[in-house]
C-alpha cells in the first residue's frame, strides 16, 4: 500500500515538469491518468535515444500511469475529462495561461463540479504577472532568473546546468504544493488551485547565491565549480584528472593542511578562517593544487577520505550506476514494459520511507493504452458507447485495442 493509495490523479500534463511530478505521485500509490493527444506527448518523440518506439526522454517521466487519448476540442472529450474530474482528487496541468477555459476546463470550471478537487496549473511564468501569457521552457528560463549567471567557468561564456534543472526543481515544487493542499482538505474538505511557474521556482531555487545579492547589491559571477561562500570546496586536479573536495570548517581545513604537508596554513592571515579563504581562493587554490599534481586522484581519495574530509570522484554515469553505494540503494528499477520488454529506469529518492516507500505502479504506458479501460472501469460507460466515442474521434484507443 502506497502513501497515496486511493487517490486519484487526473493529469493533463506534458514534456517534464508537470509528468516529472505526477510520476512521484504515481510511484507513491496514487492512480494517474494521463491524457493524450492523438500524438501523444511530444516528449515520445524527442530522441535519440530510443528504446523500442518510446523515446528515453518519454520514459523517464511517466512510469505507473494509465495513457488515454482524449480529444479536447471535441465537446464529448471535453465532457469525458469533466466526467473524469468528478473521480479525481488532483488535477495537473501546463496548458498556456488561459487555454483551457476555451474548453471549460478552468479551475473556476472544474471546482464547481468538484469542489474538492486540487488543481495544479504548471506554466512558464505563472498566471498573472506581464508574462503570464508567455511559453517557458527550462533553458530559456535557466538564462532569466540567474542560474546561467554564475554557472561556467570566469573567464567563459553563462552555461545552463546540464540537467533541465528548473523543469525538475518544478515538478517537485509543484508536488509539495499538491501534498500540502491534499493534507489541508483533511481540515477544511475543500479543495483549492496551486499556480506554479518555472520562474517562480527558478528564483527562489538560488537560494543562498541570490540572499547573497539581497545582502550586498552585488551580484556573484561565475567561478567554475567553486562554492561562491565556502572555501576550499571545489574541484581540485590530481596528476590523472580532478576531484571534488571541501572543507566547511576550521577544524576541517587543519585536516587538510596536514594530509597536504602544509601544517602551518591556518595561521597564515590569509588563510586564518572561512572569510579570508573567500577573499584569497585564487592563491589557496594555487597551492593545493601544486599539491594534489604530484598524486593521482585515487590517493588524494583515500588519504583525505581516511583525515575525515569530504572528498568524491567527478563521475561518468557509467560510474555512477556502477557505484556499490547506488546498488545498494536500489538506483535503477528494472521494469516489464509491453512492447520493450525489460527496462531500466531511475528508482525514486522516495524508495526509502519505512512504511509506505515508493514503487513502480508499471512500465510508461503505451500512447492510448488504457483509453478503453478507463472508460469501463471509471466512467462506466458501456460497449456501445465507448465505440461510439471512438468512431467520433472524440477518444482513441491503442491500435489493435480491444
């Protein structure tokens, strides 16, 4: 039994931020649907690479959901996702601002069918605002709310993080937001609308680099993998390639001192605590790192590993799955997937809790896989319905559904 068995998720939702959240949803027992286009979500087709059909990018966000193409311009579709939302406790979308009260499938609309239903709306800029009507996608909004500022190197050009930082920061957000309304209708009985944008959360995803601009009215640069506000930690380079490594305290940076063979550093005025690190990183740099040259990472590893440091490779994801410490936390499910046969997906951080951890509810459906299901098992429509819908286009099922 999952946290979140018993609830149901109607997810209108595309592309990563909006299905990265549903899928947390799903992996903690919640029954997602998720509605397609005949298309289906674009992300299907974002490769390579691909497995089978479905693109890697596709499968990464949408395990343990039930796929249904619905038509959203068609009056019967529209009436088949009210109908649905009567069912529903969630309801998750990332339509543009205004969309979807075209089709009366507005919060306004849905909560005077359901009054109880939660309803996440996911855009780029949230919806009010001078942007609210514009699209957002991550790397555009990486470039305005400053995380490309100080990501790269100081004398290179702003770098996006390599992951879609701001889609994932996002989806999670958005899936607190949702726990945090869920848990308040226990009180209240009511539901309630969660409006959140990616450059909201961008902002408020800087954290202690933009409390830092709030603090001084100067707005940090780019200083590679250095951490803007403690000093040493950084990447640092042996004689066979680099390794991170910090030390967070004074206690800390006399360990390193001595494994290094430089004992009488922490007395030095420009060396003598955390600030004067910050000011002087350049010349410390230059001198652990004349250090560390003579060794090869596996020994800097050790021996500072051994001193209580914090020290860690700079992994390949080769590496990474291969690590003992990501078997042993079970960082990769193995799935069954219908048309793919066994694949290997990312395991949930959420794998962990100890009486309701989260799990796979199944592979990422097949476009239009449990369209007909749906309708029987939820909607309770009958066989001559469901094939009226489906010769009206007004839902589609999986070619060759029965």
């Amino acid at each position: 039994m999952g946290a979140l068995t018993n609830i149901k998720v109607l997810d209108l939702s595309r592309i990563l931020a909006g299905p990265f959240g549903t899928q947390i949803l799903s992996d903690l027992g919640a029954e997602v649907w998720k509605i397609e286009s005949p298309w289906g979500d674009d992300t299907r087709g974002w490769g390579p690479p691909f497995m089978g059909d479905e693109s890697a990018y596709y499968l990464s966000a949408n395990r343990g959901k039930k796929s249904l193409i619905v038509n959203l311009r068609d009056e019967e579709g529209q009436k088949i996702i009210k109908d649905l939302a009567k069912e529903a406790d969630i309801f998750v979308e990332n339509f543009k601002v205004g969309n979807l009260k075209r089709f009366g499938l507005d919060y306004e609309s849905i909560s005077a069918i359901n009054p109880k239903i939660i309803y996440s709306s996911v855009t780029g800029f949230g919806q009010t605002g001078p942007r609210a009507p514009e699209p957002g996608y991550d790397a555009a909004l990486q470039g305005m709310t400053g995380i490309m500022s100080v990501t790269g190197e100081s004398d290179g050009n702003p770098t996006k993080v390599g992951a879609s930082w701001i889609d994932i920061m996002t989806g999670l957000t958005s899936t607190i937001g949702i726990l945090a309304a869920l848990n308040e209708r226990n009180t209240s009985g009511k539901g309630q609308y969660i409006d959140v944008s990616l450059f909201d959360v961008g902002i408020a995803c800087m954290a202690n680099i933009a409390q830092s601009y709030l603090a001084t009215g100067i707005a940090p640069g780019r200083i590679g993998n250095a951490h803007p506000q403690i000093v040493p930690y950084q990447d640092f380079t042996a004689s066979d390639g680099n390794f991170m490594m910090a030390a967070n305290n004074e206690d800390q940076f006399s360990r390193l001192c001595e494994v290094v063979g430089e004992p009488d550093l922490p007395q030095n005025s420009k060396f003598q605590d955390n600030a004067a690190r910050v000011k002087n990183r350049n010349e410390l740099e230059k001198i652990l790192n004349d250090k560390f040259i003579k060794f090869p990472k596996t020994h800097w590893i050790e021996v500072l590993q051994t001193a209580g440091l914090t020290v860690s490779p700079i992994n390949t994801l080769k590496e990474v799955f291969e690590d003992e410490q990501a078997k042993a936390r079970n960082s990769i499910w193995n799935l069954e997937h219908s048309s793919i046969g066994n694949i290997q997906v990312l395991g949930s951080a959420l794998q962990h809790l100890s009486r309701t951890p989260a799990e796979p509810q199944g592979p990422p459906p097949l476009l239009g896989e449990h369209t007909v299901e749906i309708m029987k098992n939820v909607l309770k429509l009958d066989d001559n319905k469901i094939e009226e819908l489906l010769a009206n286009k007004s839902i589609t099922g999986m070619v060759n559904e029965d």
